[in-house]
C-alpha cells in the first residue's frame, strides 16, 4: 500500500468557518476547528434520510444537489429514484469517503459483501475486498487518502477491519461520551436492552438524565471546543445553545433520541448508544445498506457525481433554472449573511418552478428572515408547519430545525 501523503490544507473549510482575528478567543477556536475538520468527521452522516426523502418529493426528472457528508443519505437518495444526485464538499476525507461507497457499490460482488463492508465495518475479509474489487477502481486521489495514514498512524482503510464507525471526530466524541457516562455510572448501551418505548423512557431516566447534573459535564460541556466532535464550529454552539446552558440542550436532544423513536426503527440510536449498528439480521439500517434496495443502488449508482467544491461555487456554473433539489445539511449555521445572500441567490436563479430545499438548523427556528434579502425570499413559500412535523420525526434528533422552502 502506498506511504501516507501530507494531508492538503484545507482552505475551503477555513474560508467557511474563519469569522474573527486570529489571536481572539473566538479566532483560535475558529482555527482549533478547522484543524480538527480536516481529517473524517461523519463515518455516517447524521440526518435523517426518510424525511428527507418525505420532504423533497423526489420525482424521476429531480436532480438532487447535496453535501456529501457522510454518504450515507447521497446513496439512500436513489432508492427515491431520482435522474441525478450531485454530492459536493468541502472536507477531502468525506470526498474519499464518498468515492469508495461509490466504487464499492458498483463492483463488490454481492449484497452480503456490501453489508459487511458498511454494516459491520469490522471485518478483516473488508480488507480483502477493499483490494480484490474496490482498489483497482478508486481514483488515485482517494486511493492514496486510504491507503494512507491517519494521525495517530493507522492505515485509514483498516478501519473497515476494525469499526469504522468509532472513527473520525463523531466516533471519537461517541467514544468520549461513552466514557463520560460510564465513569459517572452509567452505561450506554443499557438502552439497547429496552424492549418496549416506555422501556426506554425509563432507562433514560434512571441511567442517563442524572449524567447532566454532573458539575464536571457542565463544565465540559459549556466549552464550544467539546462540541467540535459533533462538527459543531463555534458559531454554530452560540445558536444551538441559544439561552439555554450547553447541558441542558444537549440532554433534552439526547432524551428524543433514547425515548422518541422505537429501537427496532433506529439505526441512529444503535449508533449514539452501540457505537455501530446492530448485528441483528432485522436491526434498523440506512436505506442504502438495506437488502430490499440493493439492486436498486446498484443499478443506479451511476447517477451520482461527487465534487470536491464549495456549494455556492458549484451552482455558479449552473444554467438558470436546471435544478429542483438542494438539500444544505446544517451548513448555514456557519455563514455569514454574505455568504447566505450569495448561495440563496443562485439556489433562487438556478431552481425550476416547484423546486425545494431542505436544511438543518442547531436552533429550532429557520435563519433566513432577516439575513437574506426579502426580495430572494419572496419568491419562496416556507412550509412552517410541514417542517416542525419533519423535525418532530426525524430519528437522528440533534438538530433543533427541519426546515423546508418551495419556490412560489
């Protein structure tokens, strides 16, 4: 396998985050993040895909522009049958992430092998497949991302080998918090034995809630930098603690993710409480890793392009009116007004009569009045009361806001 390669700076991400000088307490931590962001940060991405999905009306003739992430919900978009995803990002790792479920997708041999590629993801047989069918496909920048190493100097590819959902800032931070809750008594995946909702309700309760009392939690947790795991920069901890304190937001986010949502339809909480999804043949998965889609991500695997490209960019060098899907993540949280100006106008120039976007918010209520120039939002309808529905169902339950526009 080939040696490590310097790691390219990130400049995308810094443009992105970099809002202060750089000796001031929000400039070093705005830096500190950018330095933790340029590796893997969501080995799954951490928004819900049938929502998504609910929300968009992906029709056959919809081109879908995405964040990559993950890849994770790129690759469920197909099973909604759409003519085109367009997954773009700024983070190199998620790029190279991106590419491989792309490549692995096409050329693994069989849906067994697949699942226990992605599902499992800690098998050494994953390896052997990484090298037989997947290898002598990947692009030889993705190639060298993982074949290379990480910071700690482990091949990033033997993650697959050994859990790779433990990985990255979020496995890092899953791993923090596992921690955290057993030293103060309490263990994670004691939830996971619930049998029933009301079940779990009761073991949250008991094990989990009291956690967030903890002087020392509400001391970590006060720190913008303990969030950067969650991919969280620091302007974006301002609006998800709004007037709250840090603990309290983030135990009240935690409790919908134990206690709102049946286990067995889930996989986010296998993820946050299991650190991997369950082994379970009828254990919760992404739509993607589910055998009643594999054929259909197969076959349609095609219609997806990844691009290594800052979201605003790449619609400027769109057509008027050629697009129908955005979906923007959670990605507006960082932006300036500026920068919200600059990507809602070519979303409005380059969307189709009907077109729809859909975003994330760390608080509960959209960003955009007030930021972005009423004339822009004129031309768009904000579906209120669709969109609490979406964030009241949405399982993955870290966000405060599911937000959906449709152009007039």
């Amino acid at each position: 396998m080939a040696t490590a390669a310097r790691p390219p700076k990130n400049r995308a991400v810094r443009a992105a985050v970099h809002r202060h000088e750089h000796l001031s307490k929000q400039g070093i931590l705005e830096r500190a993040f950018t330095f933790a962001f340029r590796g893997l940060v969501y080995a799954q991405i951490w928004e819900d895909p049938a929502v998504d999905m609910e929300a968009l009306a992906i029709t056959p003739d919809s081109h879908v522009v995405t964040i990559a992430s993950g890849g994770c919900n790129v690759l469920s978009y197909l099973t909604a049958n759409p003519k085109a995803i367009t997954a773009v990002d700024l983070n190199t790792a998620h790029i190279a992430l991106n590419k491989l479920k792309l490549v692995a997708a096409r050329h693994l041999p069989d849906y067994q092998t697949f699942h226990r590629f992605f599902a499992r993801a800690n098998s050494r047989a994953n390896i052997l497949a990484y090298r037989t069918y997947v290898r002598p496909f990947l692009d030889e920048t993705s190639k060298r991302y993982w074949e290379g190493r990480d910071m700690v100097g482990r091949r990033r590819i033997g993650g697959f080998a050994k859990g790779v959902y433990k990985r990255g800032l979020l496995g890092n931070f899953i791993g923090a918090a596992h921690l955290i809750a057993r030293l103060n008594g309490a263990n994670p995946k004691a939830l996971l034995k619930a049998k029933t909702i009301e079940e779990q309700r009761e073991i949250f309760d008991r094990e989990f809630a009291p956690v967030f009392d903890k002087g020392f939690v509400k001391w970590l947790t006060d720190q913008p930098a303990s969030l950067f795991g969650l991919g969280i920069p620091p302007a974006q901890y301002e609006a998800l603690a709004g007037d709250e304190k840090m603990a309290v937001v983030l135990r009240e986010r935690l409790e919908k993710l134990a206690c709102d949502f049946d286990l067995k339809d889930n996989y986010f909480a296998w993820q946050a409480f299991n650190r991997g999804y369950s082994e379970d043949p009828n254990a919760p998965l992404p739509p993607y890793l589910q055998k009643a889609h594999y054929a259909e991500i197969v076959e349609r695997v095609s219609r997806i392009e990844v691009r290594h490209t800052n979201f605003t960019d790449y619609l400027r060098s769109r057509e008027d009116a050629s697009l129908d899907r955005y979906i923007l993540l959670d990605a507006q949280d960082w932006m300036t007004d500026q920068q919200l100006t600059d990507l809602w106008s070519e979303i409005t120039r380059t969307a189709k009569p009907g077109a729809r976007v859909l975003f994330r918010t760390a608080g509960i209520e959209t960003i955009l009045p007030g930021r972005v120039p009423d004339e822009i939002l004129a031309k768009w309808d904000y579906r209120a009361e669709e969109s609490l529905d979406y964030t009241k169902r949405d399982r993955s339950s870290i966000y405060g806001g599911v937000h959906l526009y449709v152009l007039k």
